[in-house]
C-alpha cells in the first residue's frame, strides 16, 4: 500500500485533501472571505503534521528502525515539499485574512513569519541533487538545518501564544507537546550517534 505514495505521488492525496478541505469550506460559507476563519488553523495544522514526520525522520530511522521510518526517510524529500504545499497555501490564505478583512497584525510578527516563509521557499526551491551539488553538501546541510529549526521554533511560538491568548484548551495542546516531543527525538538521536562514532 505505501509503495502508492512513495515519491511525487505523496503530492495526490496531499493535494487532494487540501484543496478537497479548502473548496468545501469556501461553498459551505458561501464565498472565499467567509470561509477564511474556517480554514486557516486547519491548513496550519495540516502542515504541522506533514512537518513533523519531515523533521524526525533521520531520527526516528535511527532510534527505532523499521518499515515505518524507512519509509518516511526514503520519502522525505517530498513530505518537506508536501509541507511547502500546504503551509504556502496557508501563507496566502492569512494573507487574503490582512488584506481582505479588518484582521491586522504588528510589523515584528510579519518579519518574524515572513523569515520563515524565506527560509521554507529556499528550503523548497533546493530540495534536489542539483542544488545539493551546487550549494556543496556542507553548506546546503546548514540551510535546511538553520531553516527546519527556525520553523519548528514559529510553530512553538505561536501554538504556545495561542494558549496564553485563548487558554489551555486541550485541543490546542497537541501542537507544542509534538514539537517538544520532536526535539526530543532529534537530540537522543544525535547524542546516540555521536556515541556510537566514539566506540
């Protein structure tokens, strides 16, 4: 079964629950304005998902190997994209919320979002051997090292912002235990791998 997503196929069902979700929202409100309140947290969720299993797939492969990390390792590439995916679509839909809506946001927070746009279009645009050839591997390693904390750290921030705004509700606490939860797993992999380098 997996062996269906394998690839650039995981783009199909990725696509096609996203733009699937988004276009009954929209027909449910009755235009694209009413049902941006609708679809902004789930698209961001969505892409939290698919960024997750991104950023832990080397060290879930390491710390517990099997067909499930495997798969995600040989896949990861285009999980990362599958998250550009999604996240970019969410990127324009808070966008349309500015400029469509009496919703505003400061300067610093449109900085401090729009940096990790930057860092995820760069991470997108030289996700290929290609680029891995020209940047050199050192240096394409710390780009997408840099940018996939720099993003880990906005999702933190801003699901931890949102409980201090709208209280700990238990439905919103998923999204800092996972990040939590994949930093964990990133550092007890690296650690190990450093140990067994050492023996």
């Amino acid at each position: 079964m997996t062996r269906l997503l394998e690839g650039k196929r995981l783009f199909i069902p990725v696509a096609l629950i996203l733009f699937g979700f988004v276009y009954s929202q929209i027909t449910a409100a009755g235009s694209y304005v009413g049902a941006l309140p609708f679809v902004m947290s789930p698209t961001a969720d969505m892409a939290f998902v698919l960024f997750f299993f991104a950023f832990t797939a080397s060290s879930l492969a390491r710390l517990a190997p099997g067909p499930g990390p495997k798969f995600l390792m040989r896949n990861r590439r285009y999980i990362g994209l599958s998250f550009a995916l999604v996240h970019g679509v969410h990127g324009v839909l808070v966008l349309s919320n500015l400029a469509l809506t009496p919703e505003s946001r400061g300067i610093p927070e449109l900085m401090v979002g729009g940096l990790a746009y930057l860092f995820l279009s760069l991470m997108a645009l030289t996700s290929n051997n290609a680029s891995v050839r020209k940047l050199g591997a050192k240096r394409w390693k710390r780009l997408h090292k840099v940018g996939s904390y720099y993003i880990w750290l906005i999702f933190l921030a801003t699901s931890l912002g949102r409980l201090v705004k709208d209280g700990p509700e238990p439905a919103r606490l998923w999204i800092p235990i996972l990040c939590l939860i994949a930093l964990s797993l990133r550092i007890i992999a690296h650690r190990r791998g450093k140990k067994r380098k050492a023996a």
